[in-house]
C-alpha cells in the first residue's frame, strides 16, 4: 500500500485529507510540525509527501531542503498561498508539484497519481549511469560527474531535466516535451524551466567564458552538447525530439 505523509499545521485539514487519501487505498501518517515530519520520514520512509510551507518552527521550504539531502522521495507542496514567488521557490528547492488550498479532493488525487507514476517511471528508467561527453550522471548519488574535474550535486527536479536532455544529446528538446518529461503536464510554466536551466547551466559550466553545453534555441527549446569543441557551431538546422 502506497504510503503518505500530510505535514501540516490544520488540524482540520489533515483530518479530511487524511480520510479523503485513505478512503483512496493508501496508508497515511499525521504530523503537523517539521520535527515530527523529520523523525516520521526517518521511521517509516513515505513514498510521497504533501507538504504546508507555513509550519512551526520549521518551515516547508526548509523541511523541504532537509528532505532533499537525504532522499528524493516525491514532495507536493500544499499551500494557501498562490504567490508565484512562493510556487517557483517551492520548485527550485525539488518540490514536484504545487496545489493552493482550497483544493478540489479529484484535483488533489489527480496531482497524487500523476506525481507517483512519474516517479515510478523516470525511477525505472534511470536504473544505470547515464554517459554522455564529458558528463556522467549517477543515478544513486544525484549527482553528475564532470571528468577530469568534480562531482556536483543535484536537485531531484535538476537531475531529470539534464537526464532528458543528456539522452536527447545533439537534438532539440522542446519547452513542452521537457515539461512533459518531468512534470508530467506541458503547462508547469516556462519561467520555472528557464529558472532550472540557468541553474543546471552554472553548476555544469561554471566558467563564465566555456563553451556552454545546455544551448537555448530560441523558439524551439533547448540542447546538450555532446561535444563542447563544436560550442561555435550553429544549431540552426538540428533535429528536434520526435522529429523523422
């Protein structure tokens, strides 16, 4: 039985959640702090978290951080606030999706199902290392290995996208085939990718003058280099994902 973790400081809320999500098939834990939701994730690791931003003491986006040095499990992040800084934050630090109180119970479900078999797919595909150019991608670490210099660490989010990019090498991957990919839906928002991509950007190639291996094609997508000797080649004419 797929196990989940409510954190959150509404007693009232959790108490329906939790009896809307049970009465689906899964298990449930209660917690409504950040401490308590630490010790439950170290006692019973959940497969998926629905996660408050404002909680006592320790907030979701801190709880969040904390989660992500330990485990990529799924974290939706279930909110009052419809802030957009809120939502791109909660993104940037390895949230997998946002949804604002109030909710609609088959909207919450929907997000929970599309959340955990993306999960389970991106989970099975990624089961060796991925090698392409200079990088290496280390699916049990998070991490990608640049040769010759150092490992960099990953978001969950992070590692998807260049995992995506890295298996399309030396083709065009459209804004929405990526979205698609990782989020699983085409309207998560282009300035939360483009937000991923600087950062993927500066952690691979932190030389302000290199030759950058993510290149932006405008109006139809983005690229990873396989070969970052052809930085000066144009890509004007290189094949898009899906094309024949």
């Amino acid at each position: 039985m797929v196990h989940i973790l409510i954190v959150d400081d509404d007693w009232m809320l959790v108490k329906l959640t939790a009896f809307l999500i049970e009465d689906a098939g899964y298990r449930v834990t209660k917690v409504f702090d950040g401490r308590s939701a630490m010790q439950a994730i170290t006692h019973d690791m959940p497969d998926l978290i629905l996660l408050d931003i404002r909680l006592p003491a320790l907030s979701g986006f801190d709880l969040c951080r904390e989660i992500r040095h330990v485990s990529n499990i799924p974290i939706i992040f279930v909110s009052a606030s419809n802030e957009l800084a809120d939502r791109v934050k909660a993104l940037e630090i390895g949230g997998d999706d946002y949804i604002v109180k109030p909710f609609e119970p088959a909207e919450l479900l929907a997000r929970i199902e599309a959340v955990l078999r993306r999960y389970d797919g991106f989970r099975q595909r990624m089961l060796t290392q991925l090698k392409c150019g200079n990088l290496m991608l280390d699916p049990v670490d998070q991490a990608v290995h640049i040769e010759g210099r150092r490992t960099v660490e990953l978001t969950p989010i992070e590692f998807q996208i260049l995992y995506v990019l890295m298996q399309n090498a030396d083709r065009v991957v459209s804004d929405q085939t990526l979205m698609q990919a990782v989020w699983g839906t085409r309207s998560k928002g282009r300035n939360v990718l483009t937000v991923y991509i600087y950062r993927l950007r500066t952690k691979v190639t932190p030389e302000v003058n290199a030759p950058q291996q993510i290149v932006t094609l405008r109006g139809r997508g983005y690229m990873f280099i396989s070969d970052v000797q052809k930085g000066s080649r144009t890509y004007t004419n290189a094949q898009a994902v899906g094309e024949s």
